[in-house]
C-alpha cells in the first residue's frame, strides 16, 4: 500500500486563516518504506545533517531521505495530524505537533480568547528545569524513557557474537528450552492475563520466551547465552520487516507482544535497541490482516446464539473465537499502554463488542480473574484516552473542556471502586491485581498532567503575557479546578509510589518496562514540584516524598537484573533527580540528608541441579551511577534555572493557593492509594 502525508504546513491555511501559508508538496515515504510497505517515520528530530526514517535507521539502512533537501521536512506549527502516515520532525500530542526544536512559543496575534490551535505548544519543560537534557515533556512517558536510555558511563553497547545461530536448539538444548519456558509461564505470562495459544510448533515463540526468561540466568552463564538470543531474536524480527506477510500468524502476534513488553537485559545492540513502537504496530497489523478485531463480536455471538447461519460462522468454534478474542484486547491494550504520554496515538481501537464481551463479576477461578483483569485495563485504558483526548483551543471550550475531562476522571473512579478490593477479597494473582491499581494511578496521572498543560497555554494576550492568577481565569461553572487537579497531581504521583512500594520488589522485577517509565515519571514530578515550591515560593514541600523517592531507589536496585534492566535504569534516573535536590537544599543551608547509595542488581546463583538461578542479592559499590541531574557534562550547575513565567507550576499566587495560608497543612504524609490518594498514610511528619 502506498502511503504519502501532506507536509507539516498548515495546508489548510487559506486566505480565511489570516496566516497566508501555502501549500507544500506531498513527501512520499521514502523508497525502502514503500517498497516493503511498511509505515515511514521521522521521529528523531534534526540533529544531523542527514535526515533518515526511523525504520531505515534502525536497520542502519539507505534511506532515500538523505538526498533530499532538509528545508522539507523542517515543519511550521501545523493543524491536526491524524491521518498522517509520515511524521516529520515532530512530537504529536494529541492532535497537536510541536518542532522537536523549538524553544519558545510565538506570540498569539489575535485577541486573547482567540483559537491558539494552530500555535506551538505551550513548553512543559520549565518544571522540569532541573534536568539540562533537551527534552519534550509535553510527551513526559517518552522523555523518562530518553533518560533511561543513558547508558552508566563505564558501559559499553553489547557487541552481539559473530556466531550465526540458525535456531533455538543451537544455543539450548531442549531440557534447557523447556526449563525457560516453564519460568516464562510462571513469572510473565501473568502479565499476558491469558495462557499463551500455542498452534503446533511455535518456535519464534518459544525463542522470545527463552530471550525473555534469560535474565534468570547466572551472570556467567548470560553473559555468553542471551547475547546468542537476542540476536537470532534480531534477525527473526529484520525478516519480518522486509516480509510481513509470510509471518502473520498468532505465534508472530504474541511474540511482538511479548518483546514490545521486556526488552533483553544483554545490553544495547549496536543498532540502538528495538523500536518498540513499530514492533507493536507491525502486531496491530497483522492481527487486523487476519480480522482478530472482529473475534469478540464473533465470539460473543456464539455465545449468546445470535449469529446468522452462514458458511463462514457455521465454521467458527467458540473457544478459538474467544482465545483471538482475548489476543486482540491483550495486543490493543499493550499498545495504549506504550503510546499514553508519548504523543503518539494507537492505530487499534477497543470496540464495544471487546469490552461487553468479559462480564463484570467476581472471578471464581484464575482464569475467569484473568479475564476480568483484560477487561478492566481495556477500560482503564479506554478512559485515559477519553481524556488525554480533549483539547482546549481557546476560552470559548473552558466548560466543554472541564466537561470532557471529569468525564475520565469519573470512569476512573468508578473503576478504582470495582479495582480496590480485588487484591485483598482473592486468593490468587494478589500482585496482578494490585498492579492494576498501579496502572490506574499512571493513567490518571497522565490525564491530569494533560489537562494543566493545556489549560496553561489558553492565557496568554496579545503580547503573550498572562496574569499572575491565571488559574482563576479558568473557572468552568465557577470551580477553581487547576489548583484543585494541581493538588490532585501531586497527591496521585506520591500515591502510586506508595503503591509500587507495598509490593515485593522480586516481584516488581518482572513487570513490563513501561512500568518503570511509570514510576520515573511520577518520581520526576515529585521532585519538580519540590525544586518549584522552594525557588518560587521559597519553602520546602512537606510530607515524605524524599523517602518514598528514597525507598523507590532502592525497591527497584534490588529488583533490577542487570546494569541495562529497565528498573535499575529507572533507579539511575530517579537517584540523580534526588541527588540534584539534595545539592540545591544544601547550597541553600536546609539541612541535608546523605544521598543514599545506589545498589547494585540482584545477581543470581544456580541451585546445584540446574543452570538456573534462584536469586540473592549482593552489593556492589563500584557499579557506575549517572551524574546528578544538577550538573550538565560541562559542570555547570543546574539547580537554580530560572524560568520565565511560562509553566503553570511556577506562579507564586498559585502555590499560594496550592499550600493554604498555612504550608504545614499541606502534606502530611505520603497519600494512600487504596483510595486514589486522597487520605493520608501514617502519622503527620
């Protein structure tokens, strides 16, 4: 299928719009892209002279692009770009782009209630001060994973082996391959909420899964095994791309799923890593190729005896419906969960059918709670995009906009309700069940940090200047809702750390990477806040988030595998993000408490009767840490950026309003989030 995309012009701009933009040429994707039909990128900005697409780059492949003129792809601020098959040098967010290089916003030219739909976006990024990297935090989930991608300043990327493994059985032998996949099933496929389908012999399956559990490998014995894997892994995967067809099948299906979820804890490959985002959409489209968006319907008709008689539906069996069924909500799922807060909206869509077709009742059995719990993320899910979803162009939407998002946020509450009780009144998955909450509080936290960033851009005048107290401008139905959502954001961040911490940290280790995105995000904002609330308003934030930050650092260390596991490179960012606070409280004479140390991953050592491990934890103080986040590679210092009055963190009027006459009686305690966050844990500090 050929695919093109209008320039990122404002095309539609005509002589009505009063802006006189015209109209650019279509730019085709590039010819390798076409050739292969697959989807054609730009997503890394303009840092080099060249430009490339993001496939052609990842298979450090030519691309046709970098013998094109680089003026062409340079975007102006443009109108909506869904629809879009070719992204140019810009984050999307929300049916709104921004140059990945812009630094400021342009003045608006019209009246102060006039549309800024078709201006940058609104800079997030000055609460985020502390951290020098030049990063888009208007996309705050992909900004933590650029962090994390820093490799410890002693690490070298994986040189994977020059051995040509052909398959599997010429790294394993196949008591080993099963042993792997018994430890797959046991500790991930949880976190599938649905036993892996297995047709016939599944061996591109069976070798994810062994790439997977090889992090539960001795450290000897890794180091020389998962290298092997993830590169037959590699080249099973750049043959799927050049040749999609001849690999669609539900085995493929699940083993993109499954790599989109865990990255290999061998190291960074020398192409960069996977993308995952073009792994789970070359998924999405094979699983709509082979119709599985249809299986719920299909399934749910079966069911309830409703289908009309015809060859194609006499043919259908109810339990592999309902098995396709169940891979097509699981696949659409991960997808949400990879796209919220990275600015890129998912290519599947949750229909009516996947979500009636699981009831809501009170599992019995560990599949039905299996079930309830693919049911009840597609829901979550479905809610957060509900409100990251709503735009606010101009003070003429204020109520529509109040509308839409408390229209989310009261989903989620309704399913904090149904998602509370489930891991305390149920004998089994108790973890799998907390972690829903954990993926509730994420997603409300992404809402409510959507809906302050683009309320802060709608109070600019003419001269982009604002009034000191533009959050009372924006009162839909009379409510003050930016400082009551503004409290709720920081209280929901602290929640879900509280809620990371209440679980067993060999347990948190096998949680999907983007969980640890979660976290980081969560953990940044805590510490963004404290940074504003003493340079702005010149007091120090009260409660306990230097030891919940504190106490996170280390569940994740010791949950972490390895140097390049997603935790442990989590528990780097956040402990330079600490350590940057630490210095400006002490260069401001507050008392100082030592920065804890970082601790070195659990290592593991085999059992006498098997090449795997059982794990133990060891300490290993010459582990390399990322520099402190207060200091740039050049040294200088970061701790006291001064912005200007751009970020609706950064008012002192609204931290007036945020703390109360009295900031003693603002926090009191870490918040707790068996209910939402919104009542306190432990005694006041």
């Amino acid at each position: 299928m050929k695919r093109s995309r209008e320039s990122n012009r404002g095309d539609e701009a005509g002589p009505s719009s009063g802006r006189g933009r015209s109209k650019r040429s279509k730019i085709q994707a590039c010819t390798s892209c076409r050739k292969h039909k697959t989807r054609c990128e730009i997503l890394d900005g303009f840092t080099h002279s060249k430009v490339r697409c993001h496939r052609c780059k990842v298979l450090n492949s030519t691309c046709s692009y970098e013998t094109m003129d680089k003026s062409l792809f340079v975007p102006d601020p443009p109108a909506s770009p869904s629809g879009s098959d070719v992204t140019v040098g810009a984050v999307v967010v929300d049916g709104l782009s921004r140059s990945a290089t812009d630094t400021s916003s342009t003045s608006g030219a019209g009246a102060p209630d006039a549309s800024v739909l078709n201006e940058p976006f609104m800079r997030a990024d000055f609460m985020w001060s502390f951290v020098p990297q030049d990063l888009d935090w208007s996309a705050p989930m992909l900004a933590i994973q650029e962090l994390c991608k820093q490799q410890p300043t002693s690490a070298e990327p994986t040189v994977l082996p020059a051995i040509n493994d052909q398959s599997l059985t010429n790294i394993l032998t196949q008591p080993e391959i099963d042993q792997h996949l018994v430890i797959f099933s046991a500790k991930y496929a949880p976190w599938m909420h649905f036993p892996l389908i297995h047709e016939g012999a599944t061996p591109f399956l069976d070798l994810v899964c062994c790439t997977i559990s090889s992090r539960y490998l001795d450290i000897s014995t890794r180091s020389n095994i998962a290298p092997r894997l993830q590169k037959l892994t590699e080249d099973t995967i750049a043959h799927m791309i050049f040749n999609p067809a001849g690999y669609e099948s539900l085995e493929t299906i699940q083993g993109l799923i499954i790599l989109s979820l865990w990255s290999p804890i061998c190291g960074i490959s020398q192409s960069g890593g996977r993308d995952l985002k073009m792994l789970i959409s070359m998924a999405v489209s094979m699983a709509m190729n082979m119709r599985l968006n249809e299986s719920s319907a299909l399934a749910k008709g079966l069911r309830d005896n409703t289908l009309s008689a015809t060859p194609r539906h006499n043919q259908l069996n109810y339990e592999v419906e309902l098995n396709k069924a169940r891979l097509w909500i699981v696949l659409a799922n991960t997808e949400s969960m990879l796209c919220l807060g990275s600015g890129r909206k998912p290519l599947s869509r949750r229909s009516q059918a996947d979500i009636d077709l699981i009831p809501l009742s009170s599992p019995t059995t560990i599949s039905e709670g299996r079930d309830l719990r693919i049911r009840l993320i597609a829901e979550v899910y479905n809610a957060a995009e509900e409100g990251m979803s709503v735009q606010l162009t101009h003070r003429g939407e204020i109520d529509s906009w109040y509308t839409g998002i408390s229209s989310a946020l009261a989903s989620m509450d309704r399913l904090s309700r149904l998602i509370l009780p489930l891991s305390v009144v149920h004998d089994h998955d108790k973890f799998y069940y907390h972690m829903l909450l954990t993926i509730l509080l994420s997603c409300r936290h992404l809402v409510l940090y959507h809906a302050l960033l683009h309320a802060r851009r709608i109070v600019r005048d003419a001269n982009n200047n604002t009034n000191p107290m533009w959050f009372l401008e924006i009162r839909p139905h009379g409510l003050n809702v930016i400082v009551t959502w503004g409290k709720e954001l920081l209280q929901v961040a602290e929640a879900l750390l509280v809620s990371i911490l209440q679980i067993d940290y060999s347990l948190l280790a096998t949680s999907p990477d983007s969980v640890f995105t979660m976290i980081g995000f969560a953990s940044g904002l805590v510490v963004g806040v404290k940074f504003f609330a003493a340079e702005r308003f010149g007091i120090e934030l009260l409660g306990s988030g230097d030891r919940l930050l504190d106490q996170t650092i280390q569940a994740l260390s010791h949950g972490s595998f390895s140097e390049d596991h997603a935790a442990r490179r989590c528990a780097q960012v956040i402990h330079s993000m600490l350590g940057s606070w630490q210095e400006t409280r002490q260069s401001s004479g507050s008392p100082l408490d030592a920065l804890p140390h970082l601790p070195s991953p659990m290592s593991y050592t085999p059992p006498p009767d098997s090449s795997l491990s059982q794990h133990s934890h060891s300490l290993d103080p010459s582990i390399p840490e990322l520099p402190n986040f207060g200091e740039s590679s050049s040294g200088v210092s970061h701790a006291h950026v001064s912005a200007s009055g751009l970020c609706s963190y950064q008012d002192q009027e609204f931290w007036t309003l945020f703390f109360g006459n009295d900031s003693t009686d603002y926090l009191k305690g870490p918040r707790n989030p068996a209910d939402g966050g919104r009542t306190f844990v432990g005694n006041p500090m």
